[in-house]
C-alpha cells in the first residue's frame, strides 16, 4: 500500500531502518526493506501531523495540528 493521496507535511527516519511520514491523514511508516506503508494509530487519533522529530533513545516526536505533540519510542 502506498502512502494515501495526501499531503505529507514531514518525513523522519528512525534507527530502526523505518521511514515515517506526517500527512493530512496521520502518520504512516514503511521499512527499509519493504515500501509497503502502513497507518501508524498507536496512541493517535487520526489527525494531521505537521512536524516530525527524533531524539535521544529513538524518541520521534509528533506534531499535530491541533498544537499537541506526541512522543513515542
């Protein structure tokens, strides 16, 4: 599957070789190894996310349009 028909706002890579997309639509992922994306709904409600982030201990933080940012490991 590939990445909605949205506009993605923001790409962030993770050591864990996963790419991550902030679109309209939430956020999505695909591997390295597979260029397959996936919606990631893990703790989110569907809503845009505008910024992206990593920190330390592979910390990737969210923005979403409604002013909150999200962390997730």
């Amino acid at each position: 599957m590939g990445l909605p028909h949205a506009t993605v706002y923001a790409l962030a890579a993770r050591s864990n070789d996963h790419l991550i997309a902030g679109t309209a639509q939430g956020l999505y992922q695909a591997s390295d190894q597979d260029s397959t994306w996936q919606p990631v709904t893990a703790g989110l409600v569907r809503r845009p996310v505008l910024a992206l982030a990593t920190g330390r201990a592979d910390t990737l933080y969210a923005g979403a349009s409604e002013g909150t940012v999200y962390a997730a490991r």
